[in-house]
C-alpha cells in the first residue's frame, strides 16, 4: 500500500526511512519491487541526465515528464516532486506548479528553504510538503558543506523549525555537520532525511545515478553500489566488436512472431 505523509511522520524515530531518486520508468519499477517506500524525483535529474551545468536550468515541464515516467515505473509508491527553481517564487505560482506535478503523479512536492508563506499555503491548499535546508543546490553558490560556523548552524536550525511550524510532513538536510544534523532531529517531531548529514538523521536519501555509478563524478557523500558506466562502456564496445565481425546478429536465437523459438 502506499505510503502517505501521516505514515512517515509515524516512523520518525521508530523505522529509518530509505529514499532513493528515479527520473526512468524502469528504474523506478526496481525501487517499487525492492521496497523503497518513497521516490524523490528531484531536479538533480538537470544534472545526472540531461547534461546541464545547474539544477536551475530544470523546467516544470521537464519534472511533469519524469515525474509522469516515475509514477508508470511505481504506481504504488509515494512519489515526491521537486518544484523547480523559481516555480515557488511566490504562494500562488508555487500552488500552480505543486498542482501541475501532482497531476502528473507526484503525492507530495519538495521545494528548497525557508519559504514559510509557500509552504503554509500549499498545505492549506491540501498539498503535502517535504522541506530542505542546508545546502540547496539551487541558490547555492558553491557544493561546500553549509552550517560549519555557528551563525550557519543557527540559521539552518531556525529554518528547520521553520519549515516544521509552516506544515512540512518531512525535512532533506543536505550536506551539514553530523552533530548539526543530528541536534535538528533530536529536537524537530517531524522526520529528517539526510543526505552527507551523517547518521543520525530519521532517514537517507541518495541520487541513484550515484547509487548505480552511473556518470563520471559523485559527491564526497555518496556511495557507489554498482559502476553502471563501467559495465555500459563495456556492452558498447563488444557489441561494436560483434557488428564488425558479422557475429551480431548471426549468433541470437530466432524467434518467431509468437515470441516462440
């Protein structure tokens, strides 16, 4: 059964959470059949899929193709949808992007900082919310851990109490000191999830074309579980080879129109 906000808030403390991205149909039909309870498609796809420098480069009909190609991958999975940069600029543009990823398949969106007067309003409106802080790719100047000093680290605690008072069902820490990390969960009722926030946070999230080493760079925090490019480079040069000796197609089995042998 699907998952909804109520029941990740119930597993707050109880059940970490795992979270993976998907931006594929066939990917996120694995996450469903592995289990993951909930698929971010996040704007990262700008950057892991489509080439682009800068998730700001992410338009809301490119989250509407994913997010519609996840949903047909997962139908039974709570499905976030990231609100691309500057689609939640104000409370009313940010309602019209949350409907327009909602209809496509999102179940809840996630939007970047500490934009109390969007995220209460969406609420309002019956959108669930999931909240980010720390680093945020979208206005973040620079990749560098956030929250080092002691002004950082107040800012970021106040925008997460923040967020959670505005109606946030979950809070992304990006990219922070473990003790900061871990001092915000302690003391927020609604989950966190981590991603390069250490351990102690109500869940993790990770990039899955990190998770499958899928491209040429990943972040200090993430971890490889396959090297996917590794094994496509190989598959394109032997089918290269076999083309050239005529071997493919001669070698597959034939099938008839039935799909028979």
């Amino acid at each position: 059964m699907k998952m909804q906000a109520q029941d990740f808030r119930a597993m707050k403390s109880t059940k970490p959470i795992a979270m993976l991205t998907a931006y594929t149909c066939p990917v996120a039909r694995g996450l469903e059949q592995a289990g993951i309870p909930v698929i971010l498609v996040g704007d990262t796809v700008g950057m892991v899929e489509m080439g682009f420098d800068s998730t700001r480069d992410v338009t809301i009909e490119h989250m509407v193709y994913h997010i519609g190609a996840v949903r047909r991958g997962a139908p039974n999975t709570h499905i976030i949808g990231d609100l691309p940069y500057n689609t939640d600029c104000n409370p009313e543009v940010a309602l019209e992007s949350a409907r327009r990823l909602m209809a496509a398949g999102a179940d809840s969106v996630k939007l970047e900082g500490p934009k109390v007067e969007v995220i209460s309003h969406l609420v309002r409106h019956g959108i669930p919310v999931v909240g980010h802080t720390g680093l945020t790719p979208q206005t973040a100047k620079s990749f560098a851990k956030v929250g080092r000093t002691e002004g950082e680290a107040k800012r970021i605690r106040e925008e997460s109490a923040a967020i959670q008072n505005a109606g946030a069902f979950m809070l992304v820490l990006e990219h922070i000191p473990y003790e900061l990390a871990n001092h915000i969960t302690n003391t927020l009722s609604i989950p966190t999830i981590g991603i390069g926030a250490g351990p102690n946070c109500d869940g993790q999230v990770l990039v899955i074309n990190d998770a499958l080493g899928l491209g040429d760079y990943w972040p200090p925090f993430s971890k490889q579980y396959a090297h996917v490019s590794q094994s496509i480079l190989e598959v394109a040069k032997t089918f290269s080879r076999e083309v050239e000796s005529l071997e493919f197609p001669n070698n597959i089995i034939q099938f008839s129109s039935s799909g028979r042998r």
